[in-house]
C-alpha cells in the first residue's frame, strides 16, 4: 500500500505555476471500528469495495455498469478485490493507537 501524505487537501500549485500537472486522484478509504466490528469502504472512480468484518462480506461493484449494486464482482475481480483489502487493512493497523488523556 502506498504511503499516504500526513498532509490533506487540495494542492495550490496549478494557481500559481503554469505548467503544474495534478497527480492522479486517490481513492477514497473511510474505515469504522467499534470494539471487536470493523467496516470499510473504498471508492475509486467507477469502483465501490465495502468489508465487513462482523459479517464475513466482501463485496465489489462497478457503479458505472451498475449503479443499483446488484452484481457483485468480488470473486471476478481478484487483484482489485486485493488491493482495495490491503489499504482497509493497513487503515485498521495503523488506526490502533491509542487516545490522548
């Protein structure tokens, strides 16, 4: 998984430096825990991956070539099931710390 910038947010560079060209968009990663439950989402472009641990569900969807989520592609899709799989588990390693007293 690749390393993620500490910093967030949209870059000013295009403003002020004309032949500035914008890195490719990131997927979207939103993790929950609670207590012994975790739940994930990855979007990236066309694609929507949702992991839940509770459940034992992985589940995959093309939204452009079905926006009701009515195929799931995870059994189909194997690398992308992977790689979505491996940044929800490396959210859910890296979110085990503790909180400030």
């Amino acid at each position: 998984v690749e390393q993620l910038s500490p910093f967030h947010g949209i870059s000013l560079a295009p403003l002020i430096l004309p032949d500035y060209r914008p890195p490719a968009k990131r997927p979207v990663v939103f993790v929950l825990r609670n207590y012994e439950d975790s739940y994930g989402l990855v979007a990236e472009g066309r694609w929507k991956f949702i992991f839940d641990r509770q459940n034992h569900l992985l589940m995959l969807y093309d939204l452009q070539a079905d926006p009701e989520e009515r195929n799931n592609l995870i059994l189909v899709q194997s690398q992308r099931r992977e790689r979505y799989k491996s940044m929800i588990d490396w959210f859910l390693r890296e979110g085990q710390g503790s909180y400030a007293e």
